[in-house]
C-alpha cells in the first residue's frame, strides 16, 4: 500500500474542550489523501477518551507512558508518520475545509521549499474571529536571505505550529525538534530550515487558531523562558544577516527586544511575581546597555512614541 500524500500529526495533552472540533475539521477536509497521527502526551482529562470514539482508518493513535512534553511528543508522532508532506496540528485550532488542498497543491508547485507556512485568523473561546489574518506582499517562495531577515526583525514567523507544513526529506537533513526547549522549539526548528532551504508561504487564511487563557504561552513564566531559549536564535539570524545591515541589526536588536524585555520585567515586579521580574531582569542585562536601553525604553513609553523599523537587503 502506498503512503498517504500528507500526514498530520496531532499532539495532545488535556485538550478535552476544543479537541473534537479539531479533529472532525481534519476530518472534513476537501482533500481526503491523508494519515491523521494522534499522540496522548498523558493527559489526565477525557481526551483519550475522545481519540478513542473515534472509528476511521484515517486516524493512529499513540499514547506516551510518561509526559514528554511538546516537541518530544512531536517527534515520536513524526517518527510514526509516513507521508513525505508532514503537516503539524494543534488541538485547540480548526482547519478551514480547503486546507489540506491547498497545501499539497502548493507544496506539488514549489518543491524547493523546506517549510510551508499559511496565514491564519484568531477566533476566541467561542469559535468567533477576533484578529482577522492580513495578507501581505511577501513572494510564495521566500529565499533564505529574506527569510532569516524577516525571522530576526519578526521572530517565528509562521506564528504558530498549526499552520506549518515541513517535508520529510528536510527534516532528515537537518533532524527532528529539540527536545530540551520548551516554548522555542519550533522557532529554532523554522531558523535551522532557513539556514539551509528557502521557505514557503501561502497568503491566505487555512486554518482557525484559538486563543484561550489556558494555552502554555499564556502561562505566567512563558514569556521568561521564550527569551532564554530564543536569545541566541536571534544571535544566529543577525550573524546571518548582509554585511551591509549588520551595523544597524545589532541597534535594532539592543533598542526593539530588550526594552520589551524590560518592560515585562516591570510588569512582573508590579503583579508582585518577583521570580519572574528577576528572571526577565537577568536576560534584559545580557544588553550589556542597560542605562542607554532603560532610558530609551522610558523616553520611548516602551517603543509606543517611536521605534526603529526594519530595514532589508534582498538580492
């Protein structure tokens, strides 16, 4: 028997509220060629519950004997996938009925892509679109030059996992997830592909992402490790950078990231969360500016009055 064109792997852990209104837009797809990987990181709700009412030859599922967390849970779903397209989902999102069609077809015309990415729209707890997806003018085949340029001026830029479409090929060139990251994995994944293949991008919306209180980015100390575990992803997007803007780069970065990185530490200190004020106060301090930063960061009411901009070289 043949591999399916596209596996979807679909981590879960506690996704009990959302988790069907994940699975049965999957389900619905226009495009039925597929592998739908489920993998029980052991959750402690009825999600396994869930995956298991389910009755399709379309669906695997796994079940981990002990809590791996995301991108080890990732990794073995990929690792039980056969498909050369394998499309990453989340359990709290809905994808839109022409998604998985129009990803295979793009990923049929630009080959030489090692990622693909889509817009999408943010909806609330209750399905309703609170941020509406814009479109941009960026070309569907982003070359690696700009890519890591908009990743060290914009950070992950797909956004999200659930809109993301790796190869197979790719990721056995340059390997699976990191396992010891917690928020970033999928951020140091997108810049080890940039490093070496360019990336696609579809500008349109595929696929729903929801927000909610309870989603791990929105946790109390997230925002704290994402900038210990990004900080020297973007040491290696800026040494990647042209020549030409390594000058301005490095003004960018001391005056865009690390008064933002002061900010939350204020905003820590001021809800009295004095562990993560401290542990955003020490990665803010690797500026080694931290007068000149502060004081920008004030004159500035956090970058609102005015900010540096992006600036691009691209051949």
């Amino acid at each position: 028997m043949n591999p399916p064109v596209i596996s979807i792997v679909m981590p879960v852990y506690n996704g009990r509220e959302y988790l069907r209104l994940a699975i049965d837009s999957v389900l619905a797809q226009e495009f039925q060629d597929y592998e739908l990987i489920i993998w029980n990181d052991c959750s402690t709700d009825e999600s396994l519950e869930i995956i298991n009412g389910y009755d399709d030859p379309r669906i695997r599922a796994f079940s981990s004997h002990r809590n791996g967390g995301l991108f080890k849970t990732i990794n073995l779903a990929i690792q039980a996938s056969s498909a050369p397209l394998i499309r990453l989902w989340c359990q709290d999102d809905v994808m839109k009925p022409n998604c998985l069609a129009t990803e295979v077809d793009f990923h049929s015309r630009f080959p030489e892509v090692g990622l693909g990415f889509s817009l999408y729209d943010v909806i609330d707890e209750s399905g309703v679109v609170i941020t509406p997806a814009t479109t941009s003018n960026h070309p569907s085949v982003l070359s690696k030059e700009l890519a890591n340029q908009l990743m060290f001026y914009h950070g992950s830029i797909p956004g999200n996992i659930s809109n993301v479409v790796l190869k197979r090929t790719v990721l056995e060139d340059v390997g699976l997830f990191r396992e010891d990251l917690v928020i970033a994995g999928d951020f140091e994944m997108w810049v080890r592909i940039a490093g070496q293949y360019p990336l696609g991008y579809i500008n349109e919306p595929l696929i729903f992402v929801r927000g909610h209180t309870g989603q791990l980015s929105n946790q109390a100390d997230s925002y704290v490790t994402a900038m210990r575990e990004e900080e020297p992803l973007y040491e290696i997007l800026s040494n990647r950078l042209p020549t030409s803007l390594q000058s301005y780069a490095r003004s960018y970065d001391l005056l865009h990231r690390y008064p933002m990185y002061l900010h939350h530490a204020v905003k820590r200190l001021i809800s009295a969360d004095v562990a993560n004020a401290r542990a955003a106060y020490e990665v803010f301090s690797h500026s080694r500016q931290r007068l000149f930063v502060a004081l920008f960061w004030l004159l500035t009411a956090n970058q609102r009055l005015y900010s540096l901009k992006p600036r691009f070289v691209v051949n």
